[in-house]
C-alpha cells in the first residue's frame, strides 16, 4: 500500500508577470520587477500546492497525477514555448527561475520541470522544424511530458558509446535498443531518443549518432518500472526498450549525424537547469535550518545566537549568492559563439551548485539534530535528494574534465 498524495485546488494561472514581487536575495540589480512577480508566484504555486504533496509523493515514489495537470495548466510545462503555440512565451531565465523555486520545496518536481522546457522544449525550438514544432510544442505545453533518452546501462559518462541503433526500413528507421535513466519516463509521451544510423545490423563501420521524436504509443516501444532510488523518488527514472520502433525520415530532429552536437547543445542547457534545481534544493535547507535555528532553544535561549549554529549558516548564505551569480552566467552565455565558453560556465554552475546543495542538505540535518534525522521534516528528503546532483547530468569529475579541457586548450 503506498501513502496518499494531498489533494489541493487548482491555482490562477502564471502567465501574468506584471507588478512587483517581495525581495529575495536576488538583488533587484539582477532581477527585473517583472521577473521578481515570476518568482513570487512560482514560489506561491510551490507553497500551497506541491509542499502539501512532497512527502506523501515521496512515500508513494509517484508523481501525482493531479499537481502534473496542475503544472500544465498553469504555464510550467511550457515557459518557452510561444503564445502561439499555447505556451508562456517566456526565456531561459524564466525557465530557471521556476526550477529554482519548485526545488526549494520539492527537487523531484524541479527535475520534471527542468527535463520538460530546458531539454525537450528547448531542443525543440531550436532545432525542430516547422513541422514538427506545430505538432509537438502545443502538447507539451498543456500536459504532455517530455523525456530525453540518451544515457544507456554502459554508456552514461561516455554517452556516445551507445548500442541503440536506427537500421534504415523504407522512407524511415527501426529503432533497436534500450535505454536507461531517463528522467520522467513513466509519465512521458513524447520521447526524444539517440540511436546510431547503421545501414545493416551489426555493422562494424562507425554509426552517426541521430535524435529522433518517438511517440509513446508508437509499437514497439515500451517503459520500464522505474528504478528504486535514494532520493528525488517521485521524479520517474525509467529503461526505455525500443523493439523495432518503425519512426518517419521527418521523426529526425535536426540532421543525420548530428545528434552528438545536438546532445552537447541540450546537455549544457540541461546542466544549467539542473544547477537551479541544486540552488533551489539548497535554498529550502537553510530556509528550513534558519527556521528551526530561531526558534529551537537550548540552555535558555534559540540556538540561532550560537557562532556554532550562526556561521555554517552564514557560510552557506554566502556560497548560495555565488551559486547563483554562475547560474546567471551560465543562462547569459548560452547562446556564445564560441561552445567552450558556454560549456565551461554550464559545467561551473553545475559543478558547484552539486557541491553546495550537499553541504546545505547536510547542514540542515545537523542543525535539526534528531529531529533532522527523521522524515518527520523535509530535510531528511533534502538530504537524500542532494546526493544525485553530483551524478546525473554529468558526473563531478565529468564537469571538472570539461573545465580542464577548456582552460587547458583541449576543447576548442
């Protein structure tokens, strides 16, 4: 039997950003009024709907159908996508903004969110065609999940070592092979899947790595039982099989052959949403060690006037500014001429935001004692949550390569 999942009401919606919202501490330097309102009722939707939700989410290790609806009818499954097609009409900054605070409350709901506009929508708007932009952005925005499957069981680091491939049958391919990972598999319908074009079975010539658009009810594909996780469990982590999964010359997205690029392109928007998710991950944890510091006393008087309780919070009051000043960057440099430069700002705001999400996480726990240790307080799922935010997305060690190879020269 798994645990109920909170019913709420269903909010306005958020796509108006006029007016001005309640400070944060992002400086009104960085933040518009307009984008401040953005925050302010993202920040809202989380409180009201998805905290009622989390833990009985978390406990059931499945993501309610109900908040998912919600998320689409208010604007959250399409930021980017144009008003015309049904979407927000708003921008990577936007985008980030969300993850940020839906991940201060619950990080399972920041990665469906991230997965949806910063990879799928994203990758869609900038290399989908006409065609396949009109058909698929307007679902997308109103309630169709999106999935990105690239990873596979022995090829995550080295992505490109992948098995699946795509054998050409008529005007179209075959998709063969089987996924692994893939972020909100369970509740997708829309798929973008990488395969090698092979021209015969078992070929020993190097294939050219190709994405493809795959409906979720085309034969032969089928989602797997999502794996049991440490953390972020109600965010689905699925095998996706492809058994002869018969897809269109105009199910390409972008060009054959150029599917290695495309994926760098999404992965390094991917990792800037995921640095988001850590920040807003992070966030929550002091939010919640600072409430508890104020009001839990010891030896007469709130452990918050203690240095010991004071400084490590300070500390990471701190590198959460900083955190976020490289998510900014990294957003501003998403479209630099010169890849290297985008990529080395993506892996930065990964790299550290990984970091300081455990330490916040951790921090939490600490300050909370033995309540910390329960699941009677979000932080013990912030704690599990933080520890995949040095994994997925590209590895620490990953995000350091790519740092090197650019500082060093290799990568341009």
């Amino acid at each position: 039997m798994t645990a109920p999942v909170v019913a709420a009401p269903v909010v306005r919606s958020l796509s108006s950003t006029r007016g001005t919202g309640a400070p944060t501490l992002v400086s009104a330097a960085v933040l518009t009024p307009e984008r401040e309102q953005w925050r302010s009722l993202v920040r809202d939707l989380a409180s009201s709907h998805v905290a009622p939700r989390s833990a009985g989410m978390d406990a059931a290790a499945r993501f309610d159908p109900e908040l998912l609806a919600l998320l689409g009818d208010t604007g959250l499954l399409g930021i980017q996508v144009p008003r015309a097609y049904g979407g927000r009409g708003g921008d990577l900054l936007d985008v980030m903004i969300a993850i940020e605070e839906l991940s201060r409350v619950d990080p399972a709901v920041g990665v469906l969110v991230d997965v949806q506009n910063a990879l799928v929508a994203a990758t869609l708007l900038r290399r989908g065609t006409g065609d396949q932009q009109r058909l698929h952005l307007p679902r997308l925005a109103t309630g169709t999940v999106g999935a990105f499957a690239l990873s596979e069981q022995d090829a995550g680091s080295d992505a490109f070592a992948m098995s699946t491939t795509a054998l050409p049958d008529g005007d179209g391919y075959r998709l063969r092979g089987r996924k692994a990972w893939t972020s909100s598999a369970r509740e997708a319908g829309l798929f973008i899947v990488f395969a090698q074009v092979r021209q015969e079975e078992g070929g020993t010539a190097p294939g050219r790595v190709t994405a493809f658009l795959v409906e979720r009810d085309r034969p032969g594909l089928t989602v797997g039982e999502p794996a049991r996780t440490l953390g972020l469990r109600a965010s689905s982590t699925c095998d996706v099989v492809l058994d002869d999964v018969r897809v269109r010359q105009q199910d390409v997205l972008g060009e054959v052959g150029g599917g290695d690029l495309l994926a760098v392109e999404a992965l390094d928007v991917g990792k800037i949403g995921i640095a988001a998710q850590l920040l807003g991950l992070a966030h929550g944890a002091l939010d919640a060690a600072v409430a508890y510091a104020r009001t839990r006393r010891q030896f007469g008087a709130p452990i918050a006037t203690y240095q010991g309780v004071q400084f490590p919070l300070a500390q990471l009051a701190a590198e959460l500014r900083g955190v976020r000043l490289l998510v900014h960057d990294a957003i501003a440099l998403v479209d630099h001429p010169d890849p290297a430069e985008r990529m080395c700002a993506a892996a930065a705001a990964k790299l550290l935001a990984s970091q300081v999400a455990e330490r916040a996480a951790s921090q939490a726990v600490e300050t909370l004692g033995g309540a910390g240790f329960t699941d009677a307080h979000p932080v013990e799922r912030l704690y599990r949550d933080a520890k995949v935010g040095t994994i997925y997305e590209g590895t620490t060690n990953m995000q350091l390569r790519t740092i090197a190879s650019v500082i060093l020269g290799g990568a341009r």
